[in-house]
C-alpha cells in the first residue's frame, strides 16, 4: 500500500540549482533507493547489512546540515546527524550558515529517518559551509575541500559538490570549461595528494554551476527521472556539452573545451523525497540530489572493503581468493568499480547482459547502445549517460569480485589497482581464465588521475588562500579488448581508446566462443614514465 506523508511547502533556497518542493504523496515502490532507483536498500540488509558504519565522507556547500545541540533550527531526536560541522577549514559557529538546501543533501546520505533513510546512514559526514561570496569563492572552496580531505586522520573516502561556480564569475579573462579554472585543478590535485573521491553535481541547465565539472580526477553526476516507474531516463533539466547539434546532443551555454564529455554518472534526482531542518518531509528534483546518491555508495563499499581487509589480515594467505589490500580504499577503484557497474541494457534474462536491471535512455528515448560512446572507439562515456545510471548493488557485486592482478589468469569479474610504465613493455594485461560466451557483453573500465601539483609557496605541504596549481597534464592510457593468445593490439576486438579522457570504457558483445584478455596500454607520456590506475571488468564466461 502506498505510503502517504504530509509536505510543508518550501521555496527559496535553490541557489540555482533547478530545485523545487511540492506538496506530493510519495509511494514505497518510487523511492530512489529501493530496485527502481540505485538498490541501495538490499544492501542495508541481512546478508549485507552495509550501512557505511565508520566511514567518513563529506560535503561542500554554501551553506551547512544542522546539528542538534548546536543549532536552533534542528528537529529534537533530528533524523539527519553530521558527525562534524565546518565554516570553511573552522569549526562552525552555533546558528550560522545551517541552510536547508546542505540538510536536504546531507539526508539523501546519512538520513536515518525509517520511511526515508540516507543511502549510508552510518557514514559519519563531515559538512563544511564556505558562506556567500560577492566574487569567485574558489580559493574558500579549495580551503574548505582541503580540510575535509583531512578530517577522520586523513582517511575521508568521497566529498560531494552540490554545488559549484559559474563560468561568469571566474576571475580568468575569456574563461572555458578547460580544466584550468583554480577549483577545477584543486580538486584533482586533492583527488590524488588525498586519495578522496569527488562527487559533482554536474550538468545544471543552460549555464549555471559548470565549475568544477570540467575535473577529470572526480565524478560528475547528472539526474533520472522515473519513467515507468523506475528511475531510468535522463531529466531535461541536464546541461548539453560540447558539439552542440550533433543528434543525441542537447546545447548549453557553459561547456567542457574539445570532445571530452562532462557526465561519468546518472542517477535519480528528480521529486526526490528530503528530510527538512524541522524533521517534515519534502520533495526536489536536481543534480545536487543525485550526486550524493553516488558519494554514500562509496560509503556502503567502503564500509565491506574494510571488513574484507581485516580478515584478509587475520587468515593465512591463499592465492586462489581475490587479494584485499589498502588498494581497496583508492579513489580510482571506487571511480571504475562504479562506472563498470552502472545500468545501461536491461539483461533479458539469460546473462548476457551481465545481469543489468534496466534500460537507462537519453532525452531522445536511446539507449546507450545509439550513442557515439558505443560505435567511436574514441569517445569512452555517452554524453547524457555517462557510463550509466548507478546501480549500488551492482557496484558491491563488482568490487566484491575481488582484486586480480596481472601475471596469472584473472576471474570473469574484477579489479585492479596497479602501474603501467613506458619502455620496452608498455603494458598490462589481464587474460581471463574462462572462454567467454559468444553474444555476451563484456564490460572494462579504466581510470586514472590527472597529474596537477601545488605551487607550494610557503612549503607547508597545504594549500593556503593566494597559492596556484600547475597542471602537468595527463598521460594517455588505451584499453583493448583482446584474444588471448595475441600480442598485436592490431587484433584487438574493440578497444578505448580517447586522447582527452582520463577513463576509457568498452561495453560490446563477445563475437565468438573463446579466450580474451584486456590490455592497459600507455600509448603517451605526458609527466612521469610511470602511471597508476585502477581497472575494473566484468564478463561472462561459458557456462
């Protein structure tokens, strides 16, 4: 039976974020956590029980969640509770800077309310308000990621930015979506100094919070809508990109330089169900909503990584179970294990989709599978789509798989985190033990950082307000789809093969009955001769 609450309408707090609240019922079967959205609620039960207990994870805002005890504004016995409160890298004052836009993003997270809990409602957030700023507020936004990056001993695991800066407010003259903008290169050197995953509500409409959606190190997450019943089409509310005109695009003011796409993630952001600062229920629709979805699920897979690592730890070694090491906490393996993970084609049944729940479309009704990322070898993510809409319990089957290493045969589902050097064996590669099944998809995904450095001045090892960054570019891996007994890349099945992206993707059908490998391939230097990564995959052997 559908369940019915009472909404109190709201307004005025959007920070032009496309968000709206009105007085709905809301039904069980629509919530944005359940098997028409992420699925993030098998996972809070038996076997799993994963809640993201111990996790930390945070939020950058305008403004901030409430905290009872501190603020006024906060509900007694308050279904949302930030484990720390923040005025940029200071603890918050009592009464200041609470605003209900943070709360609401802060719920989709950590809300233990019964009928309409968080996707990690045992993550410990820690929320930092940056305040209203006349001019640009990058070098404040900076400070305050920076310093949620060093909360928990250092060891926080996803930030969200539900937020951001339009380009008419950057300080550089003529300034584009170019990576280049003070935030932008912040966060994707933070990304790889701290080892956190930033998670950015990307993708506003025409214009609006485009910086820092230009990152390559984090995220970017645009929204679904139901459809159907489920969470399963792109919002028209979602920003265009680059080429402008091309069919399956759609125009936007505020777009990334050259053919690199914007949007890694989907997920359900429209007339989701919020818990206010007075502890009533609402109802918005935005980016900023479904970007959280995807930093609290870092949270679940965390929480399951570090049990994993513990046992690991207290057993005795055996190399025919995946290896858990601290490789499971980099921000590279939640980024891959994500994107290789998401929904595009809904399996009919007999696998060889690899299980996937549904079709995610575009605003024109297609499927990934009519994008350019699908038939150009060198565009890895669909425009709209990205990789995908997330799939929580998906990406727990991916990154419980395990991880393998190059040198020995791998299983059908799988990650790593490993280096690739240029030389005389420029590559890595993972051959699967099994033949894989003939008409079955075979899913790859590989990720890696932008190499950007502090211009330290005072050599303090932090960042501090009037520093820079210098941007050393990105080396150039490819990924290719291979037979096994081949060492020519000129055989290749398929492959990924971008020059502006750091992530390559493949998603295609077997062709026949067989062995495969997948090869990472440093195709370029760009800084050092060596390049970390983190791949994931997921296959179908024959059964």
């Amino acid at each position: 039976m559908a369940q019915l609450k009472t909404f109190k309408k709201l307004a005025g707090f959007a920070f032009g974020l496309g968000a709206s609240l009105v007085a709905i019922p809301v039904f069980a079967t629509e919530s944005s956590l359940g098997e028409n959205g992420i699925n993030a609620l098998r996972l809070h039960e038996a076997p799993y029980n994963l809640i993201g207990r111990k996790i930390a994870i945070g939020q950058v805002e305008i403004g901030r969640p409430g905290l009872f005890g501190l603020d006024k504004a906060v509900a007694r016995n308050p279904a949302i509770a930030p484990f720390k409160v923040f005025f940029r890298n200071t603890i918050a004052k009592n009464n200041a800077n609470v605003d209900l836009h943070a709360q609401q993003v802060a719920g989709v997270m950590i809300s233990s309310d019964k009928a309409f809990p968080g996707v990690a409602p045992g993550a410990r957030l820690h929320s930092a308000a940056i305040g209203t700023l006349r001019r640009s507020g990058q070098p404040e936004e900076c400070l305050s990621a920076q310093h949620l990056a060093q909360q928990n001993g250092g060891d926080l695991r996803a930030i969200n930015f539900s937020f951001g800066e339009s380009l008419r407010q950057d300080p550089r003259p003529n300034a584009l979506l170019d990576g280049n903008a003070l935030l932008t290169q912040c966060i994707d050197w933070s990304a790889r100094v701290h080892n956190v995953l930033y998670v950015i509500a990307g993708n506003q409409g025409k214009g609006g919070i485009s910086i820092p959606t230009d990152n390559y190190n984090g995220i970017n997450v645009a929204f679904t809508r139901l459809e159907n019943g489920s969470f399963s089409k792109t919002d028209f509310a979602n920003l265009g990109d680059p080429a402008a005109g091309t069919p399956g695009r759609i125009a936007g003011y505020e777009s990334n330089v050259g053919p690199r796409r914007s949007i890694g993630l989907v997920a359900p952001g429209s007339k989701i169900s919020l818990v206010n600062l007075d502890g009533t229920i609402g109802r918005a629709s935005g980016t900023s909503f479904a970007a959280p979805h995807v930093t609290a699920t870092v949270a679940l897979l965390q929480e399951y990584g570090d049990g994993e690592i513990q046992r690991s730890l207290s057993s005795v070694p055996n190399t025919t179970l995946p290896n858990w090491t601290l490789d499971a906490r980099r921000h590279e393996v939640m980024k891959a294990v994500m994107f290789n993970s998401a929904d595009k084609l809904k399996d009919r049944g007999n696998g060889l989709n690899l299980g996937m729940t549904r079709d995610i479309f575009d605003q024109s009704h297609r499927t990934w599978l009519a994008s350019e990322a699908f038939y150009d070898r060198k565009i890895p993510l669909d425009i709209q789509l990205g990789a995908g809409q997330l799939n929580a319990y998906r990406a727990y089957q991916q990154f419980s798989a395990g991880q393998w290493q190059p040198g020995s045969a791998v299983p059908a589902k799988g990650w790593d985190y490993n280096r690739v050097s240029v030389g005389d064996r420029p590559y890595q590669d993972y051959i699967l033990e099994r033949p894989l099944q003939a008409g079955s998809m075979l899913s790859a995904t590989l990720v890696w950082n932008r190499h950007v450095e502090l211009n330290d001045a005072n050599q303090n090892g932090e960042y501090d307000l009037g520093e820079t960054f210098t941007d050393r570019g990105l080396n150039n891996l490819d990924l290719y789809l291979m037979p096994a007994d081949s060492n020519n890349i000129q055989d290749n099945i398929w492959s990924s093969v971008s020059e502006v992206d750091s992530t390559e993707h493949i998603f295609q059908r077997i062709p026949e009955t067989g062995r495969y490998k997948i090869r990472v391939y440093f195709h370029q230097q760009a800084n050092e001769p060596t390049q970390d990564y983190a791949i994931a995959w997921w296959s179908v052997p024959v059964q």
